[in-house]
C-alpha cells in the first residue's frame, strides 16, 4: 500500500470561543471563524482524517515526506519527520508531527474496520473523566470568584463527574496571578463539592518557588490529588525542588517540549510523581505509548493531558494507573454537550458516573459530518 495524497481543507463554522493575548481560551460572543481537516489517502482508497493541521505547513513540509510511502511504516515515517524538525522546528511543530500521526493510526484503522485502542492492545473501553475549567475570568456569573467557581463545580458533581481540575486565573486579568486568589478558589471548591470528589489545580505557570510551595501546602491541607505547572516547566531544578518539599503530588511535565526524552529526564531526575503526556504535545500517538510504557517500565503514575479522540485511544490502551480523561476545557456558559459544527456527535460521551466511553468505530472513531465541510469549504 502506498500513501498517493495529503490534503488540508479549510472550511468555515460560527465560534463561541476566543483566546486572550496569552492564549488562553473563554467563552466569547459568537463570530466567524475557519477550522481545517487534513486527509491522508492511500492507494487502495483508505483515507485517515484530522482536524486542526496548517494547510501550508502540511504541503510544504509534510507531504513530500508522505506521499508514496506505505501508510503502515508510522515508525519510519515519524522518524523522517522527526529528524526533519532540526531547522524546521518553528513550523514542523510537535503539534503537526502528532496531527500526522494521528491520521496514519485513522488511516490503519479505517483499512482494518478496528477502533486504534484495539490495534494498540487495549485495556478498557471506558474511562473516569475529570472536569477540567477554563482558566478565570472577569465573567459575571463566569468564573470570576472564588464562589463561582464552588457554584460551577457543585453543577460539574450532579453532571457526574467524580473529579474536577481548577484552571485558575492568569494574566491578562489586571489582578492576575495571586497565588492566595488562587488558594481561595480551591477551599470554595472543596467546600462546595465535600470531601468525596478528587481535585487538581493547574495554575499561573510563571510562579516563583516559593509562590508554588505556599500553594501546595495549602492544596495539601484541602486534600488536592496533584499541583500542575505552578512554574516554568524549562526549569526541572526547580522541579525537583518542589517534588522534594511537597507531600501532594506534582505532575509534569505538559508544556516542556522533547518527547518522551524529556519525560525520561524528569522522571530520573525526581521531578514529578505523576508524570504527563499529550498526543499533540509530544508527536502523536506513537511517542504517547512510548511514555505510557517509559512510565510501566519505572512504575510510575501517568496522566494524559488533553480531551480528544487521540488520547482516549491511548488511555484506553494503557495498562498502569493512568487514570484520567481530562474533558473540557469547560465553562458555565458552553455547552460542552453539544457536537462541534463538523462532527454529528461528540467525541467525549460521559455517563452519569463521570465515564467517558470510547467509540467503537474505526480508527479515531470520530462522526464527521462531511457534508457540513463540505458546504462550508473556503475555495
Ligand atoms: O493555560 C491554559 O490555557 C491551560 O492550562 C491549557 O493549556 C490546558 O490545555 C491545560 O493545561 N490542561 O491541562
Ligand atoms: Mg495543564
């Protein structure tokens, strides 16, 4: 089999959501705005799709190195472009190797009418979700307030999640960040969702030390499960500082680029107790399981970062307590619920008792509604 195209098509959808000058996502008034689903096609007709990937990037840089190549080598194909990221890594992104990799496992498992957790080996077909927050805002009756964010989480509970992650607040908000405002939202969380319910913060990720510390013991005293990114993640000595003050776990990394090397160098050097991996964060699906078994191998705990069909798959073939979907990013004023323009149904189903199931059908198992793309096509 051999790969004979790679395309990206842009088309149009109305936007709910907008991201502030430091790139953080929140609810915004809805507006015009474009998404793009790359296709990769093989000579017998299978086709593996993905959303989200730069149509110029993709023609320049990643299509030579695709086409006429047997889909199946995901390995040597990853590879090429890996090595290929060395003076290209502005463009040739992490986040564009893992697309790439994820339409290779669509592909395969479109060819072989198999969900990818099934080609991977799996291990369970549902998984306990947490609901993560946006990050605060300024937004009346948003998650603006300490208070807020206890109302919000009450709400997530009768939803049925069993877990919650705090993402608190971060500049651009005047006042932001306050390590204290953030250690408030916290205990307004735990008051209002009682003692039963697993809670994670993931904060300012510029803290100084001492800020992160006063943070984590205050986090212990209210029973938190994991602190998450309170500082540059560049600095792993500082890190390893933490790890070693610390009684809550500290998680990471998410942000620090280099794959599974740099998860290998955060675990060895003491860094983290529950180390961390993403599929558009690390180069796909192929290096996720690589960290999955690097974290088998040192016995270590494991968290996925990020919702999406491409890590559901992996949690769903991983075997050490890996154990968490992270679902959102949520807010009182999305509906989370509600399919995007160019997908029929939801990725993420979520029971009553906070599972998110994976869907049984081929490769990322995505409903994509292909007539909506296809009458909303920029031409
Ligand atoms: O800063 C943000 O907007 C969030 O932290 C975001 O990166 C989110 O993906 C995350 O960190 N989840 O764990
Ligand atoms: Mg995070």
């Amino acid at each position: 089999m051999k790969i004979t195209d790679v395309t990206v098509q842009t088309f149009r959808y109305t936007s709910s959501e907008g991201r502030d000058a430091e790139g953080h996502g929140h609810p915004a008034d809805p507006h015009d705005a474009t998404q793009t689903i790359m296709t990769v096609t093989a000579d017998n007709g299978a086709q593996g799709h993905v959303f989200g990937a730069n149509p110029q990037h993709v023609a320049a840089l990643v299509k030579p190195h695709l086409v006429g190549e047997d889909p199946f080598y995901r390995e040597k194909i990853w590879h090429q472009l890996y090595t290929y990221q060395r003076g290209n890594t502005g463009v040739l992104t992490d986040h564009l190797l893992g697309l790439v990799d994820m339409a290779l496992w669509d592909l395969a498992g479109q060819h072989f009418k198999t969900p990818i957790h099934k080609l991977l080996g799996a291990t369970r077909d549902k998984v306990p979700a947490y609901g993560s927050t946006m990050c605060g805002d300024e937004l009346p009756n948003g998650l603006s307030t300490p208070e807020e964010y206890g109302r919000f989480a009450e709400w997530l509970v009768k939803r049925g999640y069993k877990a919650i992650k705090l993402h608190t607040w971060m500049p651009p908000i005047k006042w932001a960040p306050d390590a204290r405002m953030d250690v408030r939202a916290c205990a307004a969380v735990r008051e209002a969702v009682g003692p039963d319910i697993e809670l994670m913060i993931d904060c300012y990720h510029h803290y100084s030390r001492s800020e992160a510390y006063y943070i984590g013991k205050e986090l212990e005293k209210l029973d938190y499960k994991w602190i998450e990114e309170p500082m540059d993640e560049y600095s792993v000595s500082s890190y390893v500082w933490l790890a070693e003050q610390l009684e809550i776990p500290v998680i990471g990394p998410e942000y620090h680029a280099g794959k599974m090397q740099s998860r290998a160098e955060w675990i060895v050097r003491g860094a983290c107790d529950i180390t961390r991996g993403g599929v558009t964060d690390n180069g796909g699906i192929s290096p996720l399981m690589k960290i999955v078994h690097l974290a088998e191998a040192f016995n270590m705990a494991m968290e996925v970062h990020g919702g999406g069909p491409g890590n559901l798959h992996v949690l769903c073939a991983m075997s050490i307590p890996g154990q968490y979907y992270e679902r959102g990013l949520l807010h009182p004023f999305i509906d989370w619920e509600k399919p995007k323009p160019w997908l029929k149904t939801i990725d993420d189903p979520m029971d009553e008792d906070g599972f998110v199931h994976i869907s049984q059908k081929p490769g990322l198992g995505q409903d994509i509604d292909f007539d909506y793309i296809k009458a909303n096509l920029v031409k």
